[in-house]
C-alpha cells in the first residue's frame, strides 16, 4: 500500500489529480500544496479571487442545557457575547497557559454551538472536551459528514452572489448565514471569517455535495480569474497577515498571549476558565517571550525551527514561520525571541544554513488590504 493511500482523504480528494495537483502529507491529510503554482494562486487571492479545500478541518457540535457555560470554561475567549449567527476566534488552554488548539466557535442557536477545531489536534481536542464536559452537553464530531470550501479574494464575493439568492453584503465580518442555497447546492452555512488578509467566504456543507459545489464555483469565477488554491498559498497569505498557525505560532509551549492573540483572552470575563490563572500572572508580570515579525535584510529566506540571535549574536529564539513574500517581494517571518528584543526595528540575525544572515525586526501585520491600512 503506498503511503498516499493511508492517509485521510478530503470529499475532493479525487478533484486534486484530475487537475494535476501536488498532493503533500499534511498532518495525517492527502492535501494539495499547489494546483499551478504557489505564487501564482497566492497573486489570484490578492488580485482577483481562489478557492481552497478545507475540508480537512475538524468540525464539533456542542448542544444541550449548559453548553455556554461550559464553552466558556474551555475557551479564553467570552462566549456569552456571541449573538445567533455570529462567530468567535478563541483557544483553548491546558492550566499552565500552553495552547491546546485556536478554534473558532459559531452560535447557531441558543445551547447550539459548532466548533471548527485545527485537523491534526481533531483526536486531541474531542478528548480534551470530553474530560471537561458539564452537566447535560452533548459532544459530536461531525468532522467527517461536512466540507468546507473557502473562497477568498477581492472578486469573492462578487463570484458567490452569482451562484446564490442570500444578500452576502448583509453578512458582516466574523458573521454567517445558515441553511443557505448556493449552486443548487441546499443547507450550506456561509461565514465571513477568513485566513489570508482579503476578504472571502467560507462554505460549510454536506459533503457529498462538495464536488458538485467546488466545480460550480469554479465555473461562477472563471471569467473573474478565479483560482484552484493550494496548502502552499494558503500558508504564504496568513503570514503576510500574520495569522497564528497552530503547532508554529502555538503550541502546548507557547501560550496565546506570547503568540500575540491577546485579542482573543479575555481574563476579565465574569467566569473561570481552564488557565486563567496562569495568563493573569503572564500579564501582571510581563511577558519574557512573544512573537515578533522579521525581515531578513541579508539573503536567505527563515524557515520554522531556525535560531534567531540578538546584534551581538546571543541566542534569543526561534523562527516559528518564514516564506518569501509574493506580495511585498521580501523574505519574512515570525520568531519567537526574548521580549527586550521585540521592539521595531531592533536588528538581529538568523541563522541560515549554519551563517548568521542580518535581519531586523518589523511591525505587523506585513500586509492590510486596501481599507484597512
């Protein structure tokens, strides 16, 4: 048996080879990397609009009497402010502030929940919830009944209107409309969340529908220049918008607030949750540690996992993510560094094949789209 017949297979596995996809092992995944070229679909995105294969995310519903009260103990986020049809960024904490995953919550009734949790910590976080569940909370992974296609660009939702009757102006930014008709296609719940720094959509369905809704969109954008989008522009996008990967930016080691997803805790909300305590003391007793954005001003492009050095070449870190920007057309990256080393412009070196190339440090995020800088 080869090695891409044991891993997990998406509803559009069989999409990725008729188009000639480069499929990659991602977490246990058969994914595509890229379709025709990363810089390629990472431009569409940026300029016009493509379309991505997510369905490998895990997808939980948490429902019955109780089930906010309960969130809210697992999560640093404060779910009691979610309204219907509305949707959370958030994470979860062990007790010592580590990163169990980021996640998203979206309220689709009240004591209705469903949570899109990372792929590779799908196992990890179901027994994680299970071990905290509170009184009458029902738990299901319905991970394996739903796709998710995001389609992200400035032309996206000007390609999704084509293909649907719900007024998509009237869906707000980190907000969704449920049992929506798109393509034909019936019972799809469309969000405004995003992970590349454009705006976009993403579709949640059933998945046997996810082929014939894949190739209706894709016939929707084909005059706009809509795109098949691999892993690899995926991954170019969120750092250029300096989005948090979990097991780079977090992990059971780095804790929200060093990641730089303060935004996202909220220590103040009336109820305990699983590391409030220990993310209180890292506030009141200031962070040693946190992410910072780098451009490497030497040659050489940072990779996850290269060490990082002050001026005077002590050793102060570690690359967490690193590309070459297709946008800015510069090699950049987050690093996990020493907090007195953090602030702007403070130069540093990373180490790149065994030499120590000049880098500096630079504000984030690397990339705002028009309107938003």
């Amino acid at each position: 048996m080869s090695e891409e017949t044991e891993l997990k297979r998406t509803p559009l596995f069989d999409i990725y080879k008729k188009n000639g996809a480069k499929v990659i092992d991602f977490g246990g995944w058969a994914l595509p990397v890229q379709f025709t070229g990363i810089i390629e679909e990472h431009e569409a995105v940026r300029t016009k609009a493509g379309l991505f294969d997510v369905s490998h995310m895990g997808e939980v519903l948490v429902e019955g009497k109780g089930a906010e009260c309960y969130l809210n103990y697992l999560v640093t986020n404060d779910v009691t402010k979610l309204q219907i049809n509305q949707a959370q960024y958030t994470a979860m904490c062990d007790p010592d502030g580590g990163t169990v995953d980021d996640l998203l919550i979206y309220k689709l009734e009240n004591e209705k929940y469903l949570l899109v949790i990372n792929a590779a910590n799908t196992e990890k976080d179901l027994e994680w919830m299970k071990q905290h569940v509170k009184g009458s909370v029902k738990l299901e992974n319905r991970s394996n009944d739903i796709a998710l296609i995001a389609i992200q660009g400035p032309k996206a939702e000007d390609i999704l209107q084509t293909v649907t009757d719900v007024h998509l102006s009237k869906i707000g930014f980190f907000h969704f409309a449920q049992n929506v008709r798109v393509n034909g296609v019936e019972n799809v719940l469309v969000s405004r969340t995003g992970y590349t720094g454009e705006d976009g959509f993403e579709l949640y369905l059933n998945a046997i529908d996810a082929e014939k809704l894949w190739e209706g969109l894709l016939e929707a954008g084909k005059a706009k220049g809509l795109k098949r989008c691999g892993l690899g522009a995926r991954d170019t996008l969120r750092l250029e918008a300096r989005f948090a990967l979990y097991g780079q930016e977090l992990t059971d080691d780095i804790s929200p607030l060093e990641a730089g997803i303060s935004f996202a805790v909220k220590t103040n909300k009336g109820s305990d949750f699983i590391g409030k305590s220990t993310l209180i003391q890292q506030k009141e007793d200031g962070l040693t540690r946190k992410i910072a954005g780098i451009e490497v001003t030497g040659r050489g492009i940072p990779r996850h996992g290269y060490k990082v050095f002050s001026e005077l070449e002590e050793e102060i870190g570690i690359i967490t993510s690193g590309t070459y920007s297709p946008t800015l057309k510069k090699n950049i990256g987050l690093a996990l560094i020493q907090s007195e080393h953090t602030k702007e412009g403070t130069p540093l070196k990373i180490e790149i094949r065994h030499k120590k190339v000049d880098a500096r440090v630079v504000k984030t995020p690397f990339y705002k789209r028009e309107g938003e800088r």
